[in-house]
C-alpha cells in the first residue's frame, strides 16, 4: 500500500470518528438557543416575564411566525453567501501573491 493510500485512509477513519464521537457522547442532551437562555436569565434578574420590544420583520410580513423549514433556509443562505464572499477574497489575495511572485521573476 503505497503512502498516499495509506494517509488517505486515515484521514478518513479520523473524519469518521470526528463524526460519530460527539454524536454518541452528547446522547440525551439538551441544546437550547441563545434567545431561550437570554430570556430564562431576563427573568431571573428582574422576576417578570420577558416582553420583546419587537417582532422581526418577515414575520410581521408574513403574518405569522416564520416555519423551522423556512427559517433553516434562510439562514443556510446567509451562510453560503458569507462564505462566497470570503472565498472570493481569499481568491483575490491568492491571486495577487502569485501574480507578485511572477513579476518578480
């Protein structure tokens, strides 16, 4: 088995590991959101129920409360336009070195 081979199949064994450990360790566990934690905490201090200053906007446009489904959607959008605009830049300075690089030479 040559080296390459070798290095690649231990870079899968350790993905697969990095993905199963904390999936059978944190069974049974509980994860809340920052908002739930925030307003336990607001009530907490100040003995009252926590009262929103205001909705968010979509949902007063749509009438409703925003579905998970939507909501998950939403949020993969904002994420994969972060990470195109940081790819992009990322590439631009890439780009830049080696195009500095060449004009050296």
């Amino acid at each position: 088995m040559s080296k390459d081979k070798r290095t690649v199949i231990i870079l899968l064994i350790v993905a697969a590991l990095i993905a199963v450990i904390p999936f059978l360790s944190l069974r049974g566990a509980e994860f809340g959101g920052s908002d739930d934690a925030g307003s336990v905490m607001v009530e907490e201090i100040q003995g009252a129920a926590y009262e929103p200053w205001f909705t968010p906007v979509l949902e007063d446009f749509i009438g409703g409360e925003i579905p998970g489904e939507i909501e998950s959607l939403l949020f993969c959008v904002q994420t994969g336009i972060g990470v195109g605009i940081i790819a992009f830049c990322m590439g631009r300075l890439y780009e830049r070195k080696k195009l500095s690089k060449e004009s050296i030479i």
